[in-house]
C-alpha cells in the first residue's frame, strides 16, 4: 500500500494473512470506530491489539481521535475484529488505501460491515448527542473506489438497492428500543473535507435530503457492497451543520460530544452484534 498521495495499491491478501496471523481467529463482524469512538474496544472481551503499522502496508491512522488499530475478540457473544481509526480522502489517501481494510476484513471471512462515523447534523431537528441510522446516502465525493479494474470477484456495477441492510437496521431498531436510546434514522451525505461546509453547503444538503454530513463511511460501503458484506451504519452528530447554530464548530469539540455519547453507541453496537442473525444464513447477495 502506498504512503499518502499516490503510489501502488494496496496487497490485500498480504495484509490478511499478516493480520490473520496475529488475531489466530475468524472474525465474523467487522466494527468501524469514527471520531471519539475508540471506548468500545474496551467491551471486548479477550482482545488481542494489532496496530495499523503491524500491518503490511497500512499508513498510521493520521488524525487525532483515531487510534490507528484493531482490537480483534469476542463482543455480543460473537468474534469481531474492532477497527479503531480509518483511512479518509482528506488525508491524501488514494480510494483502494481507503477501501483496503473493507477487502482485508472480507479476506478474513467477515460478513457483516458496521461503520461508526461522528457527522454533522443538517436536519435542523438533530441535536448534538443524537444517534442516526443511516438508512441511505449521498455520495458527494463524486469518486469511487470500485473505479479501475475488478477486484477479485467484485462486482462491476453493484446495486446501492440495499446499501444499508434492511434486516440490519430493523434489529438496529429492536435494539434500540430495548435499550431505550433514541434512534433517529436519516439519510448521510459524503464530502471529502477536511474543511467543514459553508453555510449555503449545508442549506444545499438538506435540500438534497441530507439529514447528517460526514467526510467517509460511503467508500466503505461502496467497497463492501460489491464484495457482498451487508452493511449497517451509525452517524453519532456531534455538532449542528454550520449556520444552524450560534456555536463555532471545531475539531475538539467533534472529539468531545464523540467520546460523551460514544458509550450510547458502544451499547447500541454491542446489543446489534448479539442480535445478528448467523452468518451461514446470510443474505448479503450482491
Ligand atoms: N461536517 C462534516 N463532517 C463532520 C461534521 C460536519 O459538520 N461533524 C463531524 N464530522
């Protein structure tokens, strides 16, 4: 994998058999930590830490909030392989280093891809703190990662039909009421950043039906729908889309809502993989 900015792509079946080697497990889940996220590695039972720089070819995770690891054990009764920290467009990253540890999860045998992200709420109804399901998205990257040749047996043309597992979110759903944590359920937008938008960008997203704006998640899910993962994602706001509040926003205070409802989150995860149906029945088809 190259360093940020250009360079050769990602080896896959390198970095899975140097990971499978150090986990000595067969992760079933793959959970992708955001912003501030990184406290529900601390629910898993068993864990074995594995740095991105263990990794053949992974960069460090270069923002502050992400740990740049993976914590792989045992969460909800089930094997997951916890990624802390992502690799995002802003940073320079070419799409497949973004999309590589979403092939390297599936290469471990993973079916079920849950993604974390902190976002900006543009729905004027969302409120610092507030957990979204995302239930469908805008890709305003305007790129892909499934771009240029066929990986494996990706699929060329995948369908964004069910992007976000429909079965997944109603047990996210479930869940939620169990526990009794306020759910909403919005649609996510994708920029690259890194700045945060203007105030005519956010009015734009909501009249495009955003409901939360975040800077990754979609390359993600892109890449695992093609390889046939089913997906379920979670947007924690951590703060009002700029000019829906008085408040400047800032990086640390993302960090600091992040990490106070992260442990809402961290429960919401924890209570979805104990309900995940087994993953012989899986039908992630493509
Ligand atoms: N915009 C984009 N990304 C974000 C935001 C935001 O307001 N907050 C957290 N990530």
């Amino acid at each position: 994998m190259s360093a940020a900015g250009g360079g050769s792509s990602p080896d896959i079946a390198r970095a899975a058999a140097a990971l499978r080697a150090r986990i000595g497990g067969d992760p079933e889940v793959a959970i992708v930590l955001g912003s501030g996220l990184g406290q529900l590695a601390t629910g898993v039972r068993d864990p074995v830490v594995v740095p991105f720089t263990d990794v053949p070819g992974f960069p460090p995770a270069g923002v502050v909030g992400h740990a740049g690891e993976y914590v792989f054990g045992t969460l909800g009764g089930r094997q997951v392989l916890l990624q802390s920290g992502r690799f995002h467009v802003y940073e320079g990253h070419p799409l497949d280093v973004v999309a590589a540890p979403v092939r390297v999860a599936a290469a471990l045998g993973v079916r079920f891809l849950i993604l974390t992200n902190a976002a900006g709420g543009v729905n004027p109804g969302l409120e610092p703190g507030d957990v979204v399901l995302v239930e469908d998205h805008l890709n305003l990257m305007f790129r892909s990662p499934l771009i240029g040749s066929v990986h494996g047996d990706e699929d060329r043309f995948p369908t964004m039909d069910e992007a976000y597992d429909a079965e997944l979110r109603r047990i996210a759903l479930a869940a939620a009421g169990t526990l009794d944590l306020p759910l909403h359920r919005g649609v996510y937008a994708a920029l690259t950043g890194p700045s945060y938008e203007t105030a005519a960008e956010v009015r734009m997203l909501g009249r495009l039906g955003a409901d939360v704006v975040g800077m990754s998640t979609v390359p993600e899910v892109l890449t695992a729908r093609a390889i046939g993962l089913r997906c379920l994602a979670f947007s924690m706001v951590t703060n009002k889309g700029t000019g829906l509040s008085d408040v400047p926003l800032t990086h640390v205070d993302v960090l600091e809502v992040g990490a106070r409802a992260g442990r809402l989150v961290a429960r919401l995860v924890e209570a979805v993989v104990a309900g995940l149906p087994d993953a012989s029945q899986s039908t992630g088809a493509k």
